[in-house]
C-alpha cells in the first residue's frame, strides 16, 4: 500500500454557506490497530469514530480538545477517542477481540459491534471553567448516521457525515477516511436539494479512497464550487508519559502503594489509549512513596 500522509482538508462552497471537511486517516487507523489488536468489525467501528473526532478536533482552536464516546449495547463495549485542533488523535476500545459475519450489505457490521441502543458523549474542553457536554441516543450504530444526529442535535447545524474503513485480508487497514458537509443559514431550498442529491449518488468514502482520490476531490465531487483554504496533518499521538504515570501511582496513596511494594514488589501500568506498557522496579515504588508521603 502507498504510504500517503493522513490529512484533512478544510473548505466552503456557495459563497461559504456550505462548510466542509475531507480527511484520510488509513495509517492512524493501522496504527490503532496495530496498538490495541483489533479484529476487523472493531477496527471499522473504532476507525469509523476516531475519524469523526479527528474532524470534530479540526473545528476547534489553539488548545483546545474534545473527547468523543460512543457507548452502545454491542460486544465492543465502549469506544473512546480524543483530538484537538493540532491533528493529533488517539483511540480505544474495551473490547478489541470483536468480529462479526457480515451484515446483509456484505459489509462489516458496524452497527453489530457497537449496537444500535446507546448514547455517544462529547466533551469538549474549551478551556473554559466547565467543559461543554453534549450527548444524543444512537440512531443507527453505523455511526455516520449517529454523528450526522449528533450535529442536528446538539449543535444545530444539519450536517452530513460519511464514514469509511476498508479492512484487508491480513486484517490490515487498506483505506480509512471521512467527510463533514455543513449546511449553514443562507440555503436556498434549491441548493440543499442539490446537494443531497449529490450526495445521495456518492459512491462510498472508502471506495473513492480506494481508487487513490485525494481528499481535495473528494470534497469537489460532493462540492464542484468547493474552495479549499488549509490542510492539516491527522496524526497519532498519546498524551501519556511516565511522569503522568508516576502521578497516578502517587494518587493512589501510601498504603495502597505499600501494599504494592510488599505483594508484587513491581507494577506494570499500561496506558488505555497507546497500549504502552510502563515498567516500575520495586525501587521505583520506593522512591513513589517517599514521594506520596512528602
């Protein structure tokens, strides 16, 4: 597979009442993969919602971030994903070892793995006092649907999502990428009507991926006036450090950590979002201690 760079593309149609995002996230996808060992229903379904965060990410400004989770009553239990404005993403799901036949479109079952009764939560940390929270029943457990709800819904803006990850024999992530279409005020009627119908005769996110179309033609072929103003990298990255882990070790107390050293004299804490596994001798428990008790 040509090894082409995750990115998003940002820009306006109709006068900038149309705004809209395209973005190809094939190798953050392989590499959640990678990370967390994920079958192939649960790659879809946790590609399917990094990619919709990783756009949501690119709404925002500075520093600010947002976590998104998608909680349905499917096997893959919880999925979890965070961004922020710089393109950076990450990723997990409680359950990886989930794969399920396919459904009666031949598809992955998407909406089988998550489940179709459920909420999905947005947090948002906009660096204010409290962060803004949304959240809004599953509607289909697809998930573009869903997040395509989630815009109506809690943001007032009607939206259409698309959502896409082609698995490949081996399991490996072949394509992963999406689009964000927002309608704002100002439509003629007749101009959302072309727009649907546009969309309505779109051929998948994953096919057009896969025929090798960047995401500037993506957008153009949903959008023929489509202005791009700026790209954005979309890459992996965790938030996690061993001295963040050593704060949590810390937090756990004196006798929790004593208890600690006594009983299994090391720790292992492994970061839910990387999978990345840190390692502490018994000294390093020790010095943790003096630490907790200072």
């Amino acid at each position: 597979m040509e090894n082409r760079k995750d990115r998003l593309v940002r820009g306006t149609a109709l006068g900038g009442r149309v705004r809209a995002f395209a973005i190809r996230t094939t190798n953050l996808v392989e590499e959640l993969r990678r990370r967390h060992d994920t079958y192939p229903t649960t790659t879809a379904a946790m590609g399917r919602t990094v990619t919709a965060t990783a756009m949501m990410g690119a709404m925002l400004k500075g520093e600010e971030k947002l976590t998104v989770q998608v909680k349905g009553d499917g096997p893959v239990g919880q999925i979890v994903a965070d961004a922020n404005a710089k393109g950076e993403v990450r990723g997990y799901v409680t359950n990886p070892h989930i794969h399920l036949p396919s459904n009666s479109m031949g598809k992955l079952d998407v909406a089988g793995a998550v489940g179709t009764t459920g909420f999905i939560h947005v947090t948002k940390d906009l660096g204010l006092k409290e962060p803004y929270r949304g959240s809004i029943p599953l509607v289909s457990g697809e998930l573009g649907e869903d997040f395509t709800y989630y815009f109506a819904k809690s943001e007032q803006t009607p939206s259409a999502v698309g959502l896409g990850v082609l698995v490949d024999t081996d399991n490996s992530v072949l394509v992963a990428g999406g689009f964000i279409i927002q309608l704002l005020p100002g439509l003629s009627d007749d101009e959302i009507t072309v727009i649907e119908k546009s969309l309505s005769t779109l051929p998948t996110v994953t096919s057009l991926l896969d025929q090798g179309m960047d995401v500037e033609e993506m957008l153009s072929r949903i959008l023929p006036d489509v202005e791009i103003h700026d790209s954005l990298d979309i890459v992996f990255k965790c938030q996690c450090t061993r001295e963040r882990v050593e704060q949590t070790l810390i937090s756990l107390g004196e006798s929790e950590l004593t208890a600690l050293i006594e009983e299994e004299g090391r720790a292992e804490v492994v970061c839910q979002f990387c999978n990345e596994a840190y390692e502490f001798t018994k000294s390093d428990l020790e010095t943790i201690l003096v630490q907790a008790k200072s």
